[in-house]
C-alpha cells in the first residue's frame, strides 16, 4: 500500500467532500484575523494580569516567567522558518558546496545519516514519509501583517521535493502535570522552541548535502496524517496525535526535502489498538473544561466548528472554538487532556509548589 492510501484509509477520508485546508481557518489565525469569530483579538494575554494577581496556583510571576523564557527560541528565530535563507560567506563549509548533492549515497544511506542527525540534535523521534498533498495546506496566512481575505498566497512546495521528514519532540512531563497552567504553557514553549532549532539545523543539514530542506512548524502543512504516515502515532479522540513512548505528550516538526530517502509505514497495528482504546476511554473529554471532545463511543465524522475541515469520517472531531475559548480564560494552551490521556504518562497532577522542587 502505498503512503497517499494508507493514510487516506487510515482517516476514512471522503474524497467528494476532503478538500486541503487553508490555514487561515485555523482557529489562532481566525483569533488575529476573522471579526466574526467570537474570539476576535482575545489571546492567552487577555487574562494574563488577572490570573497573577489572583494568587492562584501555577499563575506566579515566577511561573510566567519560566513561560515566557520557554518560548524565546521560538519567538525570535524567524531564520527557521525560511525556505531559502542567504547563507552567510563564514558558515562552517565552503558555500560552492551547497549545489553539489551527495549523489553517490543510496537512499537507505541518506535516511540512516539524517535520522541519526535528528536524534543528535535533540529530537525524541524521528519518521519519514512520501508527501501526500492532500495534507498541505492550500494557502499560507503568514505572516499575519500582510494577510487579508483577498490575499492568501497559495502554497505550492517545489516539484522535486516529495519527501517529509517528520520529527517529534517530548514534552516536558512535570509542566505538563501542572495544567492548565502558566506551566504546562512553559512546557508547550520549550517543546515548540526545541522543534524551532531542530527545523533549522536539520534544514541546514541537509542543505549542505547539496538538496533542498525546507523547514515546517505548524506551517505548510498538517503534521498529525503526515507523522502518522511516518509512524510516529495515531489519531486520538482528543485530536492529537499518540505516540508510542510519550502518548499526547509529543509536539510535531518536520522538514520537507528532495533528498532520495527510503520512508516508514503507518503502525497499523498501534493505530488499531487506539482506535479500540479512544472508543471506550473517555478521559480527555471528561477532563475538558469546555466540553471541546466528543464523548461518543464511534467517531461520527461531523465537523463542529469552521476550524474543522470536512470530509474526515474516522476522526472525533474536537470543536476548536470551544477549545480556544478555555485558552482565553485560562491564559494557557491548556493542555489537560494531554495530561488526563494514560498514553501521556503524566496522570498525576502537582502543585507549582511540587513542580519547583523536582529535580
């Protein structure tokens, strides 16, 4: 079976009605860009001050600040997120380099070589797939400033670069314990952070083997069907992907190239014992604040919310404006059912107090 069929399998993808997304739809790009949405300019900001001076636990100043101290690789390293950065004249190799790929190398080698960089660059997983398109995006709304409702530039990869290398990044477990805190965001922070440098060098890696690397956060494309086809995880009840060693606690990356590579499968047999696990867990819906995940035994394939894209049967789609609404009020990405979900490994909440005191 090839990759395109597998993953369409794997989703009960209704090809009459699929259609790639725009990623302005997406409900942070809807936040800063869409009037009607009920969320219109509110962000994790808005509450911030309240919550501080609440006194509530996790809501310190000091809490803040290891948050934002989180984010600061990710927040200022737009390098990482260039397709085709100017490299400087005093980089670490000779630039003539740069259109001579490593042609002597078999795929198999090629993959051996970048997963190991991967991994040594700080990557808890690493897969690789052929790139289905279906699950790119079909217009960019980056950057914000220069977006509109009529100007939405479509996203189109170069021809020759089939190939995605997807990488995942574990979660700190201990803020992740502290949901929905200013800590469990610290946690989101370092995850994204981490997938920003991983981007870059891997990028950067393959550059100077001579082929094209394009590097993708959550931008350009999908990144839970493209790590599924990698054979990162599956699809869980709570929309995220679950991963073997780290279950929801697993933020995704991945590097787009025309670098020959030899690609993973779906795990086929974890994806079913998930399936049959979701329908009768539950726990990420009951511990949902805003009532955002489906609580039905069977995935009943109806989106619920402009945020979600139609045509998806085998997936319980979560309601995303419902699920940012909670992010509004507790100035968090929230992150509880990632902590609630058993595959997570993080079923025991703690205190700020406790957190600060682990080693």
């Amino acid at each position: 079976m090839n990759p395109e069929n597998a993953s369409e399998k794997v989703y009960g993808l209704d090809k009459n009605v699929y259609k790639r997304f725009p990623e302005h739809m997406n409900c942070l790009f809807r936040s800063r860009l869409d009037p009607t949405f009920e969320y219109y300019q509110q962000t994790i900001r808005t509450n911030m001050k309240k919550h501080l001076a609440s006194g509530e636990d996790g809501y310190s100043r000091f809490d803040l600040a290891l948050n934002v101290a989180a984010w600061t690789v990710d927040m200022h390293m737009p390098f990482s997120f260039e397709w085709n950065p100017q490299l400087d004249a005093h980089e670490h190799m000779p630039l003539d380099l740069l259109d001579q790929p490593t042609e002597d190398s078999t795929p198999e080698e090629n993959t051996h070589y970048v997963k190991k960089a991967a991994l040594y660059c700080g990557a808890s997983e690493v897969g690789i797939t052929r790139i289905n398109e279906k699950w790119l995006y079909s217009s960019t709304a980056r950057p914000y400033q220069n977006a509109s409702k009529d100007n939405y530039p479509p996203i189109k990869l170069p021809q020759d670069v089939t190939n995605a290398i997807v990488i995942g990044v574990e979660m700190e477990p201990n803020g992740v314990k502290c949901a929905p805190t200013f800590l469990e965001l610290a946690s989101t922070g370092l995850a994204y952070s981490k997938m920003t440098y991983l981007i870059a060098m891997i990028a950067q890696f393959i550059r100077a083997l001579g082929y094209k690397g394009i590097p993708s956060g959550n931008d350009v494309g999908l990144s839970i069907p493209l790590a599924i086809d990698a054979g990162l995880g599956a699809l869980g009840r709570n929309g995220l992907l679950i991963n073997k060693n780290y279950g929801a606690r697993f933020r995704l990356c991945k590097v787009f190239t025309n670098m020959p590579l030899s690609t993973d499968t779906p795990d086929f047999s974890f994806i079913s014992r998930i399936n049959k696990f979701c329908s009768s867990c539950k726990a990420c819906a009951t511990a949902c604040d805003s009532g955002a995940i489906s609580t039905a035994d069977e995935p009943d394939g109806i989106a619920k919310c402009p945020s979600n894209n139609p045509g998806v049967t085998k997936k319980w789609y979560v309601n995303q404006d419902l699920c940012y609404k909670i992010w509004v009020e507790h100035s968090s990405d929230c992150g509880k059912c990632i902590q609630a979900c058993p595959f997570s490994k993080a079923l025991a909440p703690i205190t700020a107090r406790e957190f600060w005191k682990t080693e």
